[in-house]
C-alpha cells in the first residue's frame, strides 16, 4: 500500500524535512505505508551533496542545505514537489533503477499533456527540446530543464525526490546555476503553451505511478 497526501498552501522546507524524517523512520519500522507527498514550497533554493559555492549567484531566496543528491536548485509556488517514500528493501537494492524510474515518471506523466521528456547523459533530471529558442552559441540545439531529480536512502528507504515545473516564476532561477549546468534554460508546462493546472499534474502522476512502480515484494 502507498499512501498518497496532497497538502494545500505552502509548506516550510524545514517542516517537510522533519515530517520526511519521521516518516522514513515509521516505515523502516514497519509502523506506517510507503509514502508519497506532493508539496509546494514558498521561493527558496536548496543545496544538494554536490552543491558549489560558485553556482549561488544571489541568494535571492532562503537556501537550505540537505542531505539529497545534486548540486543547487530552486523551489517555489507554482512548481510540484514530489516527495517519494518508498522501501527499496521491497522493491530491489538498485540506486540506479530507482532514479530511472523516477526518471520514467515524470516522462510518462508529462506525456499525458503532450510533452516529450528526455534524460540527456550528464545532465540530471528531465529535459524538453526547444527549436522554438535560439540555439546555444557552439550550435548545440537548446533543450530546457523542467523537473529536476535529488533523492537520498536511509536504510535503503527513500526520500526527498523531484520537482516538476507547472507555472512557477522562472526568472527566480537566476539567482543559481540550476543542478550546475550552464547555457540550457528552465521551462514549466505553461512556459511550454499549455493550460495545465496542479490538480492535471497530480492526475498524470497519479495515474503514471502504477505503471512504472509495480507492487513491492
């Protein structure tokens, strides 16, 4: 059983890390279901394992440092967070399948509005081509970045997760290198044309989770 929460309004950074804590523990316990938890944050940036000093341009926005994989990236209204609790000791020791799956996800949710999602080698999280944007001066086609990826295991139990780009404000991106990678952009699925709300997010996802999950063992 996977238990799924929506919270309404904004959730404190803090907060959800002290809730994700609590309820990783529970579960390697045995006392509480596999979680995931769909949030939105008020304007901040995080700090992620890899996280360099150089790609905080302006600190702009509060920035939290936390235990997830990945360098610096940005969360606020209008994105989906996505907070992934599940019991890798049920469902395969693999790190590796773990984040192609989430990867997976967010692909197969996206393409419920017509969007192509795209995992690009050395560039973490899930990309969007753009013929419609100038490309980068050495000629490389632009692509754009709209959900990033930064888990963390305790005890092969997973948290933290992705972010998905529904409207946020995305000049809010410029105060850090985004996951460390210059010259592509950032987009979100209005920013792409499309009149998707939160509510049609939480849908796909919902609907695209079964799939690629399964049933643990």
């Amino acid at each position: 059983m996977v238990e799924w929460i929506i919270s309404e309004g904004l959730t404190g950074h803090d907060e959800a890390v002290a809730f994700m804590e609590a309820r990783v523990a529970a579960i390697g316990a045995g006392g509480a279901d596999e979680l995931i938890w769909l949030v939105e944050h008020p304007p901040l940036y995080t700090a992620g394992t890899s996280a360099r000093e150089a790609d905080l341009i302006e600190a702009r926005f509060p920035v939290h440092v936390t235990g997830r994989g990945g360098q610096y990236t940005y969360h606020g209204p209008g994105q989906r967070v996505v907070y992934v609790m599940l019991d890798l000791n049920r469902r395969g020791r693999d790190v590796r399948r773990f984040v192609q799956q989430l990867e997976t996800w967010v692909i197969s949710a996206l393409a419920q509005f017509g969007v192509t999602g795209e995992i690009r080698v050395g560039r973490v999280g899930v990309w969007v081509a753009r013929p419609d944007r100038p490309p980068l001066p050495d000629g490389t086609p632009r692509e754009d970045k709209i959900a990033a990826i930064g888990v963390k295991l305790r005890r092969w139990i997973s948290f933290h997760g992705i972010a998905i780009n529904v409207e946020p404000d995305l000049s809010h991106y410029g105060g850090i290198v985004p996951c460390g990678i210059s010259g592509h952009g950032v987009t979100s699925l209005v920013d792409l044309g499309l009149p998707v709300g939160m509510a049609d997010l939480d849908l796909a996802l919902r609907d695209s989770f079964g799939p690629v999950f399964g049933m643990p063992r």
